[in-house]
C-alpha cells in the first residue's frame, strides 16, 4: 500500500520537554523519525514553491508532471 502524505513545513518543530529540547520532523523527509535529522537543510534550499514534489525513499526528488488542484501549496 501508498500513500500520499502532504508536508509543507520546511523544518522542525522545537519540542521542549522537561530539561529536554527535542527537534520533531516536519519535513517529513528525516530518516530517524520522528526526529529531525537535517535532510529539510539540503531540500528546502532548493526547492521551488511553486511546483509539487514528490521523494522516494532514497530520498531523491521528483517533481510532479501533473497538476493536482487543491495539493500544491503555492
Ligand atoms: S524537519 Fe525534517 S529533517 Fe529536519
């Protein structure tokens, strides 16, 4: 089974937990879920807003060929 899951945010959300600071994925793309482990550094530098992405799980970039109404965020 897939999934199609939408993840604009282009990094982490700061989690404060007791004494703690934790760093939550919010790219999406992080291989050490549910924590950030920089990968939304290297994607959100360069991509375009305007235009959909999709990532494998290698985590290379594609870009959507098709025009989806209602996902694009830009
Ligand atoms: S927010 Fe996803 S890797 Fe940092």
């Amino acid at each position: 089974m897939a999934r199609l899951v939408k993840r604009t945010a282009t990094g982490p959300y700061k989690v404060e937990v007791g004494a703690e600071t934790k760093f939550i994925c919010g790219c999406g793309l992080s291989k050490n879920q549910p924590f950030c482990d920089g990968t939304h550094k290297t994607t959100a530098r360069t991509e375009d807003a305007a235009k959909l992405f999709w990532y494998d799980v290698d985590g290379n970039r594609h870009e959507c060929a098709e025009d989806y109404p209602g996902i694009r965020s830009a």
